[in-house]
C-alpha cells in the first residue's frame, strides 16, 4: 500500500538523515511492543458536543450515516503499519486506531471492510464503502477519475480528506544491494511492487527511461506483503514501499535480519481518506472531526505511537494532491 496511488510531484523529497533513522529504527522498534493493543490514546474520548452556537462535526453528517451509526471503511488490510491483521486477526495500524479516533468525535463506527486495493475506488462508486483508508495517495488523476497511463477519463473522481505524507521507498535484501541506491540503478534489474501503487509506476516510469535495452523488470502482487515475499525468496532484486511501510517491514521482518532501505525517498505525497464525488457532508465531516483530533492531541498521539512523526500533518486539507 505504499504511497497508494499515483503520485506526480516531480521533485524529489529528502527526509533529514536523522529523522529518517529516528522513524524507522529506535520509534518503530518501541511502537512494537504495544501496537495490537488500544493505549490511551485508543481510549480518550474527543468532544463530540456542540458548544452554544457553534457546529459540531458530529452536526455535518449526512443523516443515513447518523442513522446507521456506521461508516463503511474500505481497506487493503494488508499493509503494516498502515493497517493489518495482528496475531488474533484485529485490524489493526494507524488507519484503524485513526479511524476509531474520528468515531468518536462524530459518535459513529469506522468499521474497516477488506478489500483489493486496485478495486477499493470502485467500491466507492457501488457504494460498498461509505469512504476508503487506505494509504492512498492523494492525485489530482483519482480527484478527477483520470487513468495514470492513458490520461483518460475513466470515472467521476474521488474527493480527499488528507492526513498524512509519506514519500515512496527502495529496499533490497539486507547486505546484498547489488549497487542499487536510486531508481536509475534498477534498470537491468527485477523489481516486486504491489500492483496499482504509486511504486508501480515510478517502477514503469523508470524502466521507460532506461538506456541499451536493460529496462526494468517489474513483477506485481495483490499486496505488498506477498511482493516481500518475493524479495525475500531472492526472486527479485528490490522492492519498493511507502516509507514508513519500507521502514517496519525492515525492522520487522525476520527480526530485522532480511531487508534495508536504500537511497533516499522520492514523491513525498499525501494520504488521503476517499470520498465519493457528491458526498459534501461526509467529506465536511471527516474533514472537521480529523482537525478536532488535530487540536486535541490525539493524532499525534496515535502518530507516535506507531513511530511515524515524519509524516505528520498539523491541518486536514480538501483536495490537497497534486
């Protein structure tokens, strides 16, 4: 699920050294001990009332969500620390814990549905999901319906609530890198992705500029862990993955004994909570609820908790994707 979705920011984004370090070593490592589990922060409650003439965001809800006491949550959960499965089968991950957060200020249930990614914005449009979380990136391309590789218009567009950046990044076996540090560097080479994901076509991109025939040999998967199974295997040369997910996969994965991060991230970009077009009250209220859980405290709270503060937001934005 990393940096789900196409992202055409152009420039290059560098987190500094250290804060780089900082999420994906020492913050990751003590988010594990405790990140199945609801901490406090799972359990204080936001305000959910109005004030004396002032709106709650509970208020901006479409009445059939108010009368169901539900929001349909379509998902990838397939995706750590985003959103997963934990050992007892909970979904778990930032989405959840951010999800259940937001239920409270709007005094509903964000109730996660699993999905396949590439097929969660048109359970949108079937209206199988109220909305979908699922590190998607924010694009002006899925704003408008607009097919990444044909530029055609293939459906009406999603609206976003964004509340997250992440940039995209590169990993390979720990110890054999075979000189990869850039993208430049995978041409001749194999690379495993999930399928539809923002690393997917930087990976096509990529290959498409690749001198002397040695393009990039590009193996897609249904999720991102199947893809670190490949890797792992030796089936492929790399993988790549939303920082933070390349970041726990790292030092988590056997222990921490079988990948690294290479290079720098690139394409730092937003998530973003999807929202049908036309659905100007939930997206309103989503939007008001994650500011509440902005001021409040409790975003940075559940940001921490999963040790991914690079990637914090400090406002919700409509719409911010480029």
């Amino acid at each position: 699920m990393t940096a789900r979705s196409t992202r055409r920011t152009a420039a290059t984004t560098r987190i500094a050294a250290v804060g780089a370090i900082a999420v994906a070593g020492t913050m990751l490592l003590t988010a594990c001990g405790d990140q199945t589990k609801n901490n406090d922060s799972g359990s204080t409650k936001a305000s959910t009332g109005a004030t004396a003439g002032k709106t709650s965001p509970a208020d901006l809800l479409p009445a059939d969500i108010k009368s169901k006491g539900v929001i349909r949550v379509g998902s990838d959960i397939a995706y750590p620390p985003v959103e997963f499965k934990d050992k007892s089968g909970e979904t778990v991950g930032i989405d959840p814990d951010l999800g259940d957060a937001l239920g409270k200020v709007l005094g509903v249930e964000f109730k996660f549905e699993n999905g396949t990614f590439d097929t969660l914005v048109t359970g949108l449009r079937a209206k199988r999901y109220d909305v979908a979380m699922s590190a998607m990136t924010d694009s002006k391309e899925r704003q408008e319906g607009i097919d990444p590789e044909t530029k055609k218009k293939v459906g009406e567009g999603v609206d976003f609530v964004d509340y997250f950046t992440a940039g995209v990044s590169i990993y390979t076996k720990k110890g054999d890198d075979q000189g990869i540090k850039t993208w430049a560097d995978l041409c001749g080479k194999k690379i495993a992705v999930q399928r539809n994901t923002v690393s997917h076509d930087l990976a096509k991109d990529e290959s498409k500029k690749c001198a002397g025939g040695k393009k990039i040999a590009i193996e897609t998967y249904d999720t991102d862990l199947e893809a670190q199974t490949r890797i792992r295997s030796g089936g492929a040369d790399a993988g790549s993955s939303d920082f933070p997910v390349a970041a726990y996969a790292v030092k988590t994965s056997g222990g921490g004994k079988d990948f690294q991060i290479v290079g720098d991230q690139v394409e730092a970009a937003p998530y973003g909570i999807a929202v049908a077009k036309g659905n100007d009250k939930l997206t309103q209220a989503i939007k008001a609820a994650m500011d509440e859980i902005i001021k409040s405290g409790e975003y940075d709270k559940i940001i921490a908790k999963w040790g991914v503060e690079a990637g914090a937001v400090t406002e919700a934005k409509v719409n911010g994707g480029s």
